[in-house]
C-alpha cells in the first residue's frame, strides 16, 4: 500500500486547475501553478540529492514559498521539518543537527539567524526571496528553468511525512515524528468534521505555517477541499479584519489571543467579513471571548483541541452536536480520549465520567515517537494510549474539557487551583482585557495564585490591583482568588499564541 500527503495538493490541482489556491498581496496563483511550481522546487531539490527519507529543514514565512517548498519535500518522499520563524542561531542549530537535516531551505529574511545555524550544523543552505545573486543556491531561482517532478515518490502509510519540534516548554524541543498516515487522516478527516471546509471557502491564513495548526488544519486541509488560502505574512488585528473583507474570507481559524486582537479592531472598524465559522486552538479560549466574538462578527467560534504530538487535532466541537462553550466537544472521527489517572505513571488507569484525571489519547493520529527520544517516547506512549500532559474531564455526553496543563495547576495550601477556571472568572471584570493565571512560590502556602493582567486602554491602575483581588473573593473559592496581581503590557507567547507562563512564573519570581 502506498501513500503520501503530497497529494492533498496533486490532487486538488488536478480537479480544480484553474481555482484561485492561493492569495498572497496581489499575487494570485491558481493550483495548476501552485502545483507547477511545487514540482519545479521538487526537482531543483532532488538535483541536490534529496531523496525519500531525507528531512529537509524548512525556515520559511507566511508565503507561496512555504507550500512550495513543503509540498515538494513531500513530492519526492523526502521529511519536511519546518522550523519555528522566531528561533535564535542555537536553536534553529539544535532542530538541524537532532533531525539530521540533509538541507535547510531559509527565506532571505531569516537568514541572519539561519545562515548561523547551517554553518554550526554543518548543514547545506538552500535560499528563496534573496534580492541578489550571491551567497548560497536560490532555490526558487533555480527552479524556474527546471523541468517539473513528472511523478510523485510512492511512500508506506507508516513512512515519516514530517518531524514538527514542541514548543520546548520543559527543556530542549523534541522532533514529534507524523507519519504518512497521521497527515493524511487528520487533514481529510478534520476537512470534513470540524472544519466543513469546501471548493467555495476562503480561509485567512494569519496562523504561521511552520506550526501545525496553520500548517495542517489550514493550509493543508482547506487545499484537499480546493478552497482559497489567503496569505498573511504577520498577524494584527485591523489587517486581519481588513483582508477578511476586501477577500471575502469565509473561514477563520486562530488562537485567543488573535480572537481578543479582531474584537478591538472592531471598535475602531464598522466593516465585517462575511464569515460563516471560526475555530479557536492552541490554548483555552475564554466564554466571554467567545459570546463577544459572536455578538461582534455575528459568527460562531467552534473550540477544539489538538497537540503537536497528534498531528494536530483530537476534539472539537462539531457542527453534528450542539456547541458547549467551554468545552472542546467531541473526539474527531477515529480518535478516543479519555481520562486516566495523572499520578499513575507506569501504565493507563481510565476514570470514570466527570472526574478529573489526565486526558489519554489513541487513534490515527498519534505520532510515531520522539525522534532519538526512545524514554522521552516510552513516558508518553504507554497502554497504547498517548499521555497529553493535560488535565481535563469527559461528561456523560463524550463532551471533553480541559481543566489546565498538569505543571501549570496551582498547589496553594494542600488545594489543586486550575488556573484556567481562575482566568475564566477574571476575564468578566470590566478593566481586564486578558489574564495569564499562575503559581508564584511562598513560604506559607507553598504557591500563591498570582493573576498577571493585561488591562484595557485608559485604565487607571492606581486601585486597580485591590480592587480585582477584592472583585475575584465574591466569585471565587477562599483558596482559588488571586492575593496577587501584577500587570504587563504584553505576554510571552509561544509560536501558536499561547501564552508562556512557565517565562512568567520565572520572570515574577526572580523580580520578587
């Protein structure tokens, strides 16, 4: 049997030729082109010897060069490793040397930090978007007087398509291996459940395509549908708003924090996009985030959950049930999850419905392993089920929500406090626009709960912090409120917008 996610885009091209596959400023480019181009990039690529097997780095922005580049990876076999826009020399060193990368393809812009790192590795540089003719091979150079890949690499469902790194939230990123299998199933499966996604859609790709939510659940499901992906190199809210309307975007799909950035560009902008649906991930979504959204844009947000380590998606809710807000409704088709015991570590232990325990997954979706990471990938991977690291809970009804990252759950006096429900409190009072809840050490109580808050504009902050210590006591347990807040301009964000608390926590204690 043989199968490769390469055609997730052969084959849209092939039924819908001259469709619009992508939008990039006043670039249009049909899937006929984006396909021709994609087989050029792949030949330029094989002429460099790259072959099945081989993972080639991808450190590439939000243009028609990442589809490109990635798919033509895919094309001839070969392992795409995107690797985050934001990573220092060291770093993008580290995802070069762990992958055994054969060749890093680097935009222009990033090659101040990717040139660095290629030389450190010892890894071949490839480039596209670079103004002269000097310095390393031009891969979108070369390929325009290169004859297209006539025929795609055949590969086993059980072949690697992608190594995508973690965050690195615990230490030095690990490469999450998604198999052929893995790709291909989540983006047919979520096209169809939860994201709906068809031939007439327009989605706003604002979300980085090195990261797997923008990369699968985005670009690679809305081509399998032959929809249109309108390209944004760098996210802000009235840009956003103002391409969804001159496009005519239809879908939008983003992490909280782009949700609370489009609710303020919408006080200063009467113009609305004629969207049908939005999908939030990546972190929890606050309810009032969510009504207000819909009140605003007149569009429902459908919240789901995923991990990198699933290729993304596992739950969300879904058009087939009625939406749960607060929740991240139901298993996608073909994925379990339940929740076990999370201070057994050795094997699975299952809970029963509406208690909180550790969310454990299994099904089509979950990663091969850690790339040379054999305890790292016995830890996670034991009774056939993957152990997310998350708390959460499943009512009766399947329906699954998540109560916190296991590390991230406050100890204050011998009490369990989930920040999550803390910050869902937070969010209704009238001067916070978003909160980020954390554990900061004490003598007394071993943690403090510590509310760090982003106000909204034109807020005094003279009062303020008694005042929503004061405001959280009324409406929450004795040892859940906040005793301490302290105010930011902005947050720490990891590269699909969630906040890291973990840089937080580190940053409110070294100052205290």
């Amino acid at each position: 049997m043989t199968l490769t996610a390469a055609s997730v885009l052969a084959e849209s091209a092939e039924r819908r030729p001259d469709h619009p596959a992508l939008v990039h400023g006043s670039e249009r480019i049909t899937y006929a082109e984006l396909w021709h181009a994609t087989r050029r990039y792949a030949t330029v690529l094989r002429d460099h010897d790259v072959g099945p097997g081989d993972r080639i780095a991808l450190l590439l922005p939000n243009t028609p060069h990442f589809p490109m580049a990635y798919y033509g990876v895919l094309a001839l076999g070969a392992v795409a490793v995107p690797v985050h826009g934001l990573l220092r020399a060291d770093e993008i060193a580290h995802v070069l040397a762990d992958s055994q990368a054969k060749a890093l393809v680097c935009a222009a812009p990033m090659l101040t930090e990717g040139a660095k790192a290629a030389e450190t590795a010892g890894v071949p540089l490839l480039t596209v978007m670079l103004a002269d003719d000097g310095g390393p091979p031009r891969l979108d150079v070369l390929a325009e007087q290169a004859e297209p890949l006539d025929r795609l690499v055949p590969r086993e469902p059980q072949d690697l398509a992608l190594v995508l790194y973690t965050s690195g939230t615990t230490g030095r990123p690990k490469g999450a291996m998604i198999t052929q299998l893995n790709l291909v199933m989540n983006v047919s499966t979520t096209m169809r459940s939860p994201f709906d996604l068809g031939p007439d859609d327009v989605l706003l790709g604002c979300l980085p395509l090195f990261h797997t939510f923008g990369q699968t659940c985005g670009m690679s499901a809305c081509f399998l549908a032959g929809g249109t992906l309108v390209l944004m190199n760098r996210f802000d809210g009235p840009g956003a708003l103002d391409l969804m309307v001159t496009e005519g975007c239809t879908v939008f799909m983003g992490v909280p924090t782009m949700y609370l950035a489009l609710l303020e560009a919408a006080g200063n902008d009467d113009r609305r996009p004629a969207l049908d649906r939005a999908f939030s991930g990546g972190s929890a979504l606050p309810i009032k985030v969510l009504n207000d959204f819909q009140e605003v844009y007149g569009c429902p947000i459908y919240e789901g959950y995923g991990l990198t380590e699933t290729s993304p998606v596992v739950a969300y809710n879904q058009k087939a049930w009625p939406r749960k807000p607060g929740t991240v409704g139901h298993t996608i088709w073909g994925v379990e999850a339940e929740i076990a015991a999370a201070d057994i570590e050795d094997r699975i232990e299952l809970l029963p419905a509406g208690e909180t325990g550790e969310i454990v997954i299994r099904g089509h979706n979950v990663m091969a392993g850690y790339l040379n990471q054999p305890e790292a990938t016995a830890a996670v991977l034991v009774d056939g089920w993957f152990r997310s690291g998350d708390l959460g809970t499943k009512d009766a009804d399947g329906c699954l929500t998540i109560v916190d990252r296991k590390k991230d759950m406050v100890l204050r006096g011998g009490y369990n406090v989930y920040p999550r429900e803390v910050e869902d409190v937070l969010m209704h009072h009238p001067a916070i626009a978003q909160v980020a809840v954390i554990g900061v050490p004490d003598d007394k109580y071993g943690e403090e709960v510590c509310a760090v808050v982003r106000t909204r504009p034109g807020t005094d902050l003279a009062a303020l912090a008694p005042d929503i210590v004061a405001w959280s006591r009324q409406r929450l347990a004795a040892h859940k409120y906040p005793r301490l807040v302290e105010f930011v301009d902005d947050f720490p964000l990891g590269p699909s917008g969630k906040i890291l608390k973990r840089e937080l926590t580190a940053r409110l204690t070294d100052r205290r």
